[in-house]
C-alpha cells in the first residue's frame, strides 16, 4: 500500500515536471522547474511543492493563472523581481522580499526587472495532491493578458 501510494506519488511529480518544462510545441513556461514535491502528512489530499523560477536579464512568463487549489508563497532568491497579482499594482520585490498568491488569482506580471543581471524565486506551492499542472496560460475573454 505505502509502495503505491509513493509510487503514484512519483508519477505525479514527473508529470508536474513535464508539464513545468514545457512541451516541443513550445509551451513558454520553460524557465520553471519543480525542485521539490512532498504530500503533507496531517492534510489528507494535499501536497507543499517547491517550484523554482529563474529568469535571464529582461527575462519574463507571460501572463498565468495556477489551480484553483493552489495557495502561494514566493519569495525572490537573486535580483529583483516585478509582479503584478489580479488588478493590484506591479510591485518589484527584491532578494529576501516574499508575497502570496491565492486560490484563483491571475498572475498578469512576473518579470526580471533588470535588463542586465539574472533573476530567481522560489514559489512554494499548497495544492492538492492529483494536480498535475501548475501553471496555467491565462487570457481574459477578450484574449489579452
């Protein structure tokens, strides 16, 4: 039993993982990468994924959204990072500066805000567990960011 759950575990890691890389068919989330993805013990049905961002100078994600279960908690690791959650303000966060995420918030901004040094944060995930992706395109109904 604990053998299958681990191993359902590990399946849905690596299927995170592929879908955080992105696909041939040039999906732009390919500066994501999950680093970590632990099923939280005392929270039946869901798991604490770590996910790290790296972007090079100018670098940005287009405009997403992340499932409806997901609680966020970022934290910007190297250089300075602007960001921009629902209608809020675009606020630029620097090494050491963190901010939350919500269930269904869109992300409109998530840039390097230097043209010249790289930028990384750790996003740190709250979902439940059978998600398979965490980062979803986002387009309002009009089809803009």
């Amino acid at each position: 039993m604990i053998r299958t759950i681990l191993c359902a575990t590990a399946l849905a890691a690596l299927m995170t993982t592929a879908a955080l890389a992105g696909d041939p068919a040039g999906t732009p989330f390919k500066n994501v990468k999950l680093v970590y993805d632990q099923p939280i013990p005392n929270v039946p049905g869901k798991s604490m994924r770590g996910v790290l961002v790296e972007y090079e100078p100018g670098g940005n994600s287009p405009a997403h959204l992340h499932p409806k279960s997901a609680f966020i908690y970022a934290t910007v690791l190297e250089g300075a990072i602007k960001s921009q959650v629902n209608d809020g303000p675009v606020v630029t966060y620097r090494t050491g500066e963190s901010w939350s995420e919500f269930p269904g918030d869109r992300h409109r901004v998530s840039q390097n805000a230097s043209a010249t040094e790289p930028a990384r944060l750790l996003a740190v995930f709250v979902v439940d567990t059978d998600e398979t992706e965490l980062v979803l395109p986002y387009t309002n109904e009009a089809g803009q960011p």
